[in-house]
C-alpha cells in the first residue's frame, strides 16, 4: 500500500511540473501566512539576507542564461549562511519532491502546503532525510544550507522559492512571510538595487512590489533602454554634451545655497513614491535620483534642493558621475567619459562597468573579471589609466578585485593572490612601488568602505570562524578594531562612522555614530520611520542624512547633530 502511495505521489509530480499553471482564484493570497526558513536571529555568526526576489540587477546581467526560466528575474529568496545551518519549513506541509526536477543544485526539497503554494528549498548540502509524502510543520529541521558552487566557501546560501503547485508561478516571497524586512534588507552581500527601464525608471524598484513569474514566459525585462546598461545600444545617446539641452547640468551645484535648518526631526523631501537610490550632489545641498514623472517628460538625474521649497527637476543626464561631477561616463564597448566643463571625450574599455575615480579624478581604475567558473576563483585583473592615456593592468586577483582608492596613488584591494589560497586579502597596491601590503584575512570580506581621507577601511566578515566574524575597521598601517555592534555603516568623516543596528523587531530604525578615537558610541536621531532596503546616504560634508522611507516609499532628509 506505502508503495503504491508514494507511486501516485510520483506521478501526481511529474504531472504537476508540467501541468498548466493554477488559477489565481485557487492560490492563497499573501497574508504573512509563512515563517523565515533560517532560525534564531539575524547576524555574522548566524545568517544574513542575501539576494533579493525580483528584477535585481545581478539576475538581469543573466536574463538570458541563468535566470531565463524565471522570465528574466530572480525567482527567489537568498539567505547567506555557513554551510550546514540547519533550514526549517516556513509553513506546514506535504514533501512532494526530494531532489525533484527543479534544480538548484546540489540538492532541493519542495513541499506543498495546500491552497495552491509549495515552497522549494534549493542548494541543500545534502540529500534532505525526508520522503516524498511525508507531513512537515513549520519550523521543522527539513535540510542544511548548501552552496550553489559546490564549495562551502564561494557562495553558501540557501534559495528559497514560493511557487505555484504547479510550478509554473513563482511568487515574491517578501508579502508571504512574516518577517521585519526593512531591518534584513539593511546588510547582505548583495546590492539592493533593482535594474531600472529607463522608459519607467519608477516600475518594480521596492522589495515588496516585485512581478510574478511564469516559466518560461517572455522576458519581464526585456528593456529597449537599460539601466544600468552593460553597452550601450544604438537607441541610447553616445554624447553627453547634447544631453543637457534643457538641463542646468552641474552649473546647478555652485548656485543653490543651502538653508541651515538644524531641525531636530527628519523632513520629507519628496511625495509620490518616486525617488529610490538617492546620491548627494558635490554641495551636499541637492539629492539626486533617477526618475521619469510622467511619459513626456525626460528620463534623467532629477533634483531636490534644501535650501528652496520646490518640486524635484531634471538637473542632469543620466550617465555615471565622479564624487564632484565634473567627469561622466557612459558604459560601453569602448565606454565613453565626458568632461562636463569642455565636452572632452576619452574612450576607455572597462568591459561595460562602472570605475572607481582617484581622489583628483585624473585617473580611473577597474576590474575585468572572467563571467563564468566558481566564484572562489575566478580571475580578475585591475587595470588603471589616467585620463587620454592607455590602461595599464596593476594586479590579478582571484574571487575578489577592486575596492577602492586610498589616495591617488593607492588601491584597496580583496581578493586571493592564487587561485588555491584558502583566504581572501583586504590590501593595499602602492601603484609606484607596486607594493602590496595584507591588512587584513578572512574567508570573505564585505561591504568594504574607505574612509573619506583614505586613512580606514570598515569591513565586516561573516560566517567564518567566530574569531574572525563581525565588524572592523583597519588603518593602513594594519592596526585593527573589532566593533561592538553590527549594521548598515557609512562615513560621517575620516574618524566617525553612522549606522543603523541589526536590531530585529523595532518600529522605527535609530541611527547612532561611533567615534574611532574616542571607541565609543552616540544615538544622533530616532529616523521615525524604518529606512527600505538599505537606501540611505550622508551628505558629502558630513551634516546631512537623506533615507528612502519603507513607510511612505519618499525621500527624507535629517539635519545631523
């Protein structure tokens, strides 16, 4: 009888991959009806959020490989953790695949949970200890986390999917399962930032808000124009001088005086949803963002100025832009750098990236890094060049490349110096001398960030040996600090840096500063909002804080203390 059981279970799968998507009137609706699949609470030494679901940038690089099957989109969850954390089941439920047809390899688990959804647990380090039929609750142990390279040290995470119980439908996961997101999407070892269609740079720009999926339906994002784009196509213009037809352009950064309004209280900066990856301009006075407000008007870099009550306008083209917005560049196959002041053009080919400018702007650095392999060792070069010049590869690095400039003669570096190393480097490149000096090693180092002098790096590592997790920051002398808290950082100055905890379950997010002289930390503001997706940035001199608010989706801008 068992076996003739598990036979039509067997079959009702094979039947089920194939079968014809559900109605949405037989799936439930979100309603937070699922748990997290990791246990205990967020950290370096547990788990981290990883990937997000939807039109992420890294899944639209692969629209055409890796993530075809999903039209084009990430079709899951990325949970970072060491391999063999356990994973739990985020509801209760039937297995009806161990090791199924759905990939995710080495190993995957599906279970069914009735009213139309399964959940699949992907990159398993192990065949999961369960039988197809067998009945799971919420929060049951079902497999240990994997890695989808197959080594433990590239890329350990787990891939969580919300499907369709035919598995032709896959669904955001965020909406279905009760968790504070703001506060996970604030560290992670990805970028938060979803791919823009330039045409409607505002559609599917927010976690919570991303499309659905069917397989292998047309692409979702299929777009004519790109950003950020990998080359440039034919539709997308190639100058940029004839782009500011209409547009202030940087003129705008010397004219606007700010009004020092030292308000106590955050205050809103936009309305209508509109404005997600905001950047300060050069006068720490204007907050940029790309947007597009309604079919006529211009996609661009629109801003908003402290100092006046006004509507956001169009200031700039949108191009990748050096810290003072003097130079622009468009990525291409060769990508083009523009000086605003004169219209100059230089040709550089940076395999269609984005570069890291030097502290004068008079010479630009970048990877070249191979696309396919384990992450663990994949080469990368590093090349610099200074303007008009020929590029000159610097360094070969493998599963890491570049992080930085210190000054204008020193690179910050991560990587392996072999592709055997068991350790990654945090280091230094005298470009002079081509001195390379080690600062620090660990399994991997993430969210490096340089100080504004050059003088510290803050870093954190996670899920290595315990001794090695948590935050740092290093000087270049090599002398280190281990920190007390953990979060999402940034630079107030060469000695300060503000953050935000990795505090689970707070209505509101509080930033606080942390003196490196002094070792001790401050709370500077409640922002009185959760901040989204880890959208938020200190002005250039210090004194100003604007966030992507997860509550109304605008822009805020606070005073510092």
């Amino acid at each position: 009888m068992r076996w003739a059981i598990l036979g039509v279970l067997a079959w009702s799968m094979a039947l089920a991959h194939y079968a014809a998507p559900l109605p949405d009137e037989r799936i439930a609706k979100p309603a937070q009806q699922f748990g997290l699949p990791l246990q205990g609470p967020p950290g370096p030494n547990t788990w981290l959020l990883g990937q997000l679901y939807g039109n992420t940038t890294g899944a639209y690089r692969q629209r055409n490989s890796g993530y075809r099957a999903g039209q084009g989109i990430h079709f899951g969850l990325d949970f970072s953790a060491r391999c063999g954390t356990p994973v739990v089941a985020i509801g209760d439920g039937v297995v009806v695949e161990v090791d199924g047809p759905h990939g995710s390899p080495p190993h995957n688990l599906v279970i069914d949970h009735g009213n139309g959804l399964a959940s699949l647990y992907g990159h398993l380090l192990e065949r999961p200890p369960l039988r197809v039929g067998a009945r799971v609750r919420r929060g049951q142990v079902v497999g240990k986390v994997g890695d989808s390279q197959l080594s433990c040290t590239a890329a350990p995470h787990l891939h969580l999917e919300i499907r369709d119980s035919s598995h032709q439908r896959f669904f955001n996961p965020i909406p279905y399962i009760a968790a504070d997101w703001p506060t996970l999407s604030l560290v992670g070892g990805f970028s938060r930032g979803f791919q823009r269609d330039l045409d409607n740079p505002r559609r599917w720009q927010h976690p919570d808000q991303q499309p659905q999926a069917r397989r292998g339906g047309p692409l979702l994002n299929d777009y004519k124009r790109p950003w950020p784009s990998l080359q440039i196509t034919p539709t997308q213009p190639r100058l940029l001088s004839g782009g500011f037809t209409g547009l202030p352009g940087p003129a705008r950064f010397t004219t606007v005086q700010p009004a020092r309004n030292r308000s106590p209280t955050p205050r809103r900066l936009t309305s209508g949803g509109c404005c997600v990856n905001p950047i300060w301009g050069p006068d720490s006075a204007t907050v940029l963002f790309i947007d597009k407000p309604e079919p006529s008007a211009p996609a661009a870099f629109y801003g908003v100025s402290m100092g006046q009550s006004e509507s956001p306008k169009p200031l700039l083209p949108i191009a990748f832009y050096n810290p003072s917005f003097t130079y622009a560049l468009l990525p291409g196959a060769p990508s083009l750098v523009e000086r605003l002041s004169d219209g100059q053009r230089f040709y550089i080919h940076t395999q269609g990236g984005n570069v890291a400018w030097s502290p004068s702007s008079r010479q630009l650095a970048w990877n070249t890094t191979e696309p396919v392999g384990n992450f663990d060792r994949r080469r990368s070069e590093v090349w610099v060049a200074a303007l008009g010049k020929a590029p000159v590869r610097v360094a070969t690095l493998y599963g890491g490349g570049l992080s930085g400039w210190l000054d204008e003669n020193t690179l910050l570096l991560t990587g392996k110096r072999t592709p055997e190393d068991a350790l990654r480097n945090l280091e230094t490149l005298h470009l002079k001398s081509s001195e390379r000096r080690v600062l620090a090693s660990a399994s991997a180092m993430r969210s490096v960030l340089p100080s504004p002098d050059g003088r510290w790096v803050a870093y954190y590592v996670a899920f290595d040996r315990p001794e090695r997790n948590g935050l740092f920051v290093v000087s270049r002398g090599g002398q280190g600090q281990r920190l007390d808290w953990f979060g999402s950082y940034r630079w107030r100055d060469a000695r300060r840096l503000v953050y935000i905890p990795l505090l689970l379950g707070q209505p509101t997010h509080r930033l606080f500063e942390y003196d490196l002289q002094s070792r001790t930390s401050r709370l500077l503001a409640d922002l009185g909002t959760q901040v989204s997706h880890d959208q938020w940035q200190v002005s250039p001199d210090g004194q100003r804080l604007v966030f992507l608010s997860s509550r109304d989706r605008n822009l805020w801008v606070l005073e510092l203390p």
